[in-house]
C-alpha cells in the first residue's frame, strides 16, 4: 500500500489535476496543447540533454536490460499488428494499433514513478531505456508505416529512406538525447548560465507534461473497436511487462537497478505519442485514445502489483 501511496498516487494526482481543469472549462484545448507542446517540444529535450549528458555511460547502458525491454515491445507490435489484421483492417490501421502496444510511457509516467518507487539509484537505468525510446521506436514505426502506404507502389528505396530520416529528426526528444550524448562523450563544456537556463527548463517538464496529460486524456472517450482496445491494454500492460522480466531475471540476471526499471517503465501504458503518431497518419485515431485512456487508468493497478513483485 505505501508503493501506491507514496510512488504511484502523486502522480496520477497531477494527472487528475489536469483532467479536473480540462473538464471544468478552467484550462481549454489551447491551453492543453501548450502544455503538451512545451513539455514534448521543450521540456523534456531539455530533460534528457542534461540528465544524459552527465550520465556515466559505462554504468549506466546495459546490453541486457535494452534487449529484455524492446524484445517485449516488439512482441507487443507484433500481437496488435497480427489482431488489426485477423478482424480485417488494412495494413496502415494494423500499423497504428501496433504502435500503441509499442510506445510505452516511458518517460512521462516510467520515469517519475520509477525514481519514487525505487529511488534515485534505479533512475539512471530508466534513462538508458529512454535515451533510445523515440529514435528506435519511432523509426521503426515511421518505416513500417511507409512500407504500409507504399505497399503495392513500388516506391524508390531512397525515397523511402529519407522519408524515414526526416520523420526521426524532426523529433525534438531524439535532438535532446543526440545532444546530451554528444556533450557527454566529447566532454564538451557549456557556460554555467546556459546550464542553469536548461535546468529550468528542464524542472518543468514532467509537471507541466502530467498537468497536460490529464487534460489530454479529457478529450479522449472509449470508443471504436473494443476489441482492439483490448489488445492493446492486454499488450501493454501485461505482455510486454512480463517479456520484459522474464528476460531480464531469468536470462540475463539483471541486477535491481537495471531489472526494477526495466520491468517498470515497460509496463506503463501507452504514451499520448501513440495517438500523435495515428493523428500524424489519420489512421486507427479512435483505438488509439482510448486506448490510452483505458489503459493509463488501469495501470494505476497494474503499476503497484509489479512495484510488489520486483525484488
């Protein structure tokens, strides 16, 4: 009960701020935008340049822990692409709705439950899963939606290279974690007010992001396929949390610090990126708010169970 109160609570609280704001009128759509595109678009960038950029990269990476928590992702694609397709939808909805078993919140939820859960000493771990989040699952989910649309076109491979490199680097949270690396490899130094500045910023995001998020999952109604919606809850709060420990425990026998967030961060639910890449397409829009809603609101539970189980 103390794992629910103290590291899991708070933050749905914030959430529930949020939420309560938007449904009240107090804080409008606008509004609730600017919060989301500070926090994506600013905030968090600046959050993980300074926080990787002074990481210690041989302590911090593991192998293991990487492989055990993308593995469960991947299988999570796999089973929402394979489900879209078993009820008959085309390719590019299949595609969404496995994006949304793929893209876990990591940072916005993982993260800040993490370090109240288990401290400042399993942080570190959370970040090197989120350091490669966006560039490994958004370029996989940009490449696999374009060979979806494409499908049949017979368009140029480097046409369709670009497209995918353009997508990824448009992305200002992979520009935060490109440059946080690169600051902390080549030990760049950086003036003191210009890092005082970024760490205001980066004070703000995740409160400014929960804030947000709750008046985003306002505007969200569970509709569309609910058997779809299933899927994906079932794949995100259950199979990819599960991949992911069993991995890491019994095959590579992963320390707590590595094992806690690795497990944790995966089974979070679904991002609010998981929507803003089906709006990006237009395609499978309704499965992917509620399942975000649905899910974000089940893992209020599901989030204290794996707290208990973890050693």
């Amino acid at each position: 009960m103390q794992a629910l109160t103290d590291a899991i609570l708070p933050v749905f609280v914030l959430i529930g701020f949020g939420w309560i704001a938007a449904w009240r009128g107090l804080f409008g759509e606008t509004a609730v935008d600017g919060c989301m595109k500070f926090a994506q678009s600013f905030g968090i960038p600046a959050l993980l340049f300074i926080q990787l950029s002074r990481l210690d990269l041989g302590q911090t990476f593991s192998l293991g822990l990487l492989v055990s928590f993308y593995a469960g992702a991947f299988a999570g694609f796999a089973l929402g692409f394979g489900a879209a397709r078993a009820v008959g939808r085309p390719p590019v909805d299949s595609v969404a709705v496995g994006f949304c078993c793929l893209f876990s919140n990591s940072m916005l939820l993982g993260v800040p439950i993490t370090e109240r859960a288990f401290g400042a000493d399993a942080v570190p771990g959370a970040l090197s899963i989120v350091a490669v989040h966006s560039p490994i699952l958004y370029s996989f989910g940009i490449l696999a939606m374009e060979l979806a649309k494409s499908r049949g076109q017979n368009v140029p491979g480097p046409r369709l290279a670009m497209q995918v490199v353009g997508g990824i680097l448009r992305t200002p949270i992979v520009l935060g974690v490109a440059l946080g690396m690169a600051v902390n490899v080549t030990g760049l130094p950086m003036p003191d007010p210009l890092v005082q500045g970024i760490e205001l910023l980066a004070r703000a995001a995740i409160p400014v992001a929960l804030f947000g998020l709750g008046g985003v999952l306002w505007r969200y109604r569970p509709e569309g396929d609910m058997r779809l919606i299933g899927v994906v809850v079932f794949a995100s709060l259950v199979v990819h949390p599960v991949i992911a420990y069993g991995l890491g425990h019994f095959v590579f026998g992963l320390a707590p610090n590595h094992l806690r967030p690795g497990v944790l961060l995966a089974s979070m639910a679904p991002g609010a990126n998981a929507y803003l890449y089906a709006n990006m397409y237009g395609v499978g829009r309704r499965i992917a708010a509620s399942s975000v809603l649905v899910a974000t609101a089940l893992s209020i539970l599901t989030s204290w169970a794996w707290i208990g189980l973890l050693p």
